[in-house]
C-alpha cells in the first residue's frame, strides 16, 4: 500500500512571491457558456497519460472528450490556457483589441504558474501544448425535436520559438485558441482564481476548488454529497478513497477562497466562504439602490442563485443606468437563469 508523506506542507511554497496575478478561470467559462448544464469534467487528473475516449450524460444531453495519442489535456496543462484568458481579460479591460492569438513568454508562464524555470519545465510546456491541441469535445444540443451535434477543441494550433544549440530552450510561443474558448473569453464568461490555487499540490484539489469556485461563488455555503462530488470531479478513485482525500482537505482546511468540512453522518461535504474575494467595484454611473421587493422577485426567477452576487454581475455589466432599474435587474435575473439554470 501507497502511503503518503504527512509532513508536506498543505500548499507548495510560493515560488514567486513578487509575481501579481490576475487569473481566469476558462473551466468555468466552458461550463457557463458552451457546456451549459453539462458540469462534467473533461480534464484528466491523472499523471499518467490518458488515451480513452470519456463520455458523460446529463439526461438528454451528452458531453465526449477524444484524447490525441498523447493522451487527455490535464488540470495541470490548462494552465496555458487560464494565462491566455488573464492576457486577454486585461487586454479587454484596457480596451485593447483582442484576438484568439496569444504570445506567450515561456518564462513568464513558468512564473505565472509557480512553477520552475529548469529545462524539464520548459519541456513540458510543449508536451502540454500537443495534448491541448490533441483533446477534441463533442457535445449534443437539444432543441424541441431537433439534436444539434457540435465538436472543437482547446487550443486550435501553435507555434513555437527555441533557441539552437544543446539545451534547445523554448524562448516563446504562439497559441491560437478554438473560437469556443475565444467566445467566452469576450463574452466575460469567467472568474477569478485565487493565487494559491497554483500551489495546490494534487490535481483533485484543484478540481475542488474549481467546483466550489463556480458553485459556492459568493454565496455563504455550499452543500454536496460525496457520491454527487466524486461524481463532478471526474476522479477515478474509489468513493472510499475519495472519502479519505475530503476528510484530508477537511483537516488541512488549506483551499482557498473555502473552508471545506465533511459530515459523515449525512455524507456531505460543505464549503463556507471564507471572505476573501474582493468584492465587484461600483460602476461609474451609479444605480439606485434596489427596493427589497426587487429582491424578492429575482429569486423567483433566478431560484439558487444569490441575488446580491448577481447584482455585483449586473452592476458591473451595465454600461448606462436603465431608466427602470428594478424591472432591468429581474430581466438580468431571468436570462441568467435561463443561460445556467440552478447552480
């Protein structure tokens, strides 16, 4: 039997304590946007390569992930991505104009993704690259009578730069991402990440921290039962050893953003905010407050939602104040609810 060592740190040191960071979260962009109600997984948590087809249904939907011979783009490898996402996002904010195209400084994601800056890692960076290039998704639309079967990937080609010689060191590359990714970008359909999530030490934390980040958001707790977790985790383990890894993360209590506790009487795993998400700025052009009714209504339409996270979203997604302020906050309510359903 495999034991592991106790005497690690919770979290890897921080290996770049001067670095500032803003991330994105695309998982939760894939799942708000183009996956809709499908919260499935389709990134492998393995450090083996994995090279199965996996498919996953959610009643008359249907999510199918196809590895390349490389194997399934990993947590780890969707790093390129959420530093793609965190130069675009910035880009936008400063009105810049954007396209699917991203350079990237090699060194620069290596610091970003508190990672070494030795030969190895620079070397894993292509590896990542040929399966994020490699890893298709298909998934079903289901309309009235109609089926609407679409496919894309991650990351649609890239190209890379490196220096002659012995060591062949990646100097930069270029990643252009599948319009599926793009879109979502520019549809502002992503999160924030909390910094340490790059120094979470296993691939099961980090997709933990992903579900309650797009789950609990905002919201004061969140409540799962384990079957329903290990189930959104796309974790191969045994629901006895998955038991065990909550239990861990539950005493360490390291997640970030979340305190994390597991009932065992009912099998549940909660997550209660921790506080520390910063807050969505006022916008400019200040909105009245909102009658209590107002609220009220928002539930109805937008039931599981919290309503005050949703009216951070509307204020910071309005341009003009709507001369109707209530009545333009429940029809934001409503068609959020309508693009995402329940949490």
């Amino acid at each position: 039997m495999v034991t592991e060592n106790t005497n690690l740190a919770p979290l890897l040191p921080d290996r770049h304590p001067q670095h500032d960071l803003f991330i994105c979260d695309v998982a939760d962009a894939v799942l708000k946007d183009v996956m809709q109600h499908m919260e499935h997984p389709f990134y492998s948590l393995s450090k083996k390569p994995e090279t199965s087809v996996k498919r996953y249904r959610n009643g008359d939907h249907w999510l199918e992930v196809t590895p390349s011979v490389k194997g399934l783009a990993t947590i780890y490898d969707k790093d390129i991505l959420i530093y793609c996402i965190s130069q675009i996002m910035a880009k936008l904010k400063e009105g810049v104009q954007v396209s699917p195209r991203v350079r990237i400084n090699a060194r620069e994601l290596l610091i970003f993704a508190n990672r070494g800056t030795s030969g190895r890692e620079y070397q894993s960076l292509l590896d990542a690259l040929d399966r994020l290039e490699g890893t298709r998704i298909r998934t079903n639309i289901v309309t009235g009578d109609e089926e609407q079967i679409d496919g894309f990937g991650l990351v649609d080609a890239s190209s890379v730069r490196r220096k002659q010689g012995l060591d062949g060191r990646l100097m930069w590359c270029e990643v252009k991402l599948s319009d599926w990714v793009f879109n979502a970008i520019r549809n502002e359909e992503v999160l924030t990440l909390h910094r340490d999530y790059f120094r979470l030490r296993k691939p099961i934390e980090r997709r933990v921290y992903e579900l309650a980040r797009k789950h609990c958001g905002q919201q004061k707790t969140w409540k799962i039962t384990l079957s329903k977790l290990l189930l959104k985790t796309g974790s191969q383990s045994p629901q006895k050893r998955f038991r065990q890894m909550i239990k861990q993360l539950a005493v360490h209590d390291h997640l970030p953003d979340y305190h994390v506790a597991f009932d065992e009487q009912s099998d549940m795993v909660i997550f209660t905010n921790r506080a520390t998400m910063a807050t969505l700025p006022a916008p400019e052009s200040h909105v009245a407050p909102l009658e209590s009714a107002t609220y009220d209504r928002a539930r109805q339409v937008a039931p599981g939602w919290d309503v005050y996270h949703l009216e951070q979203e509307w204020r910071s997604w309005m341009v003009e104040p709507p001369r109707d302020a209530d009545s333009a906050f429940v029809g934001f309510c409503r068609k959020w609810y309508e693009r995402r359903g329940r949490p």
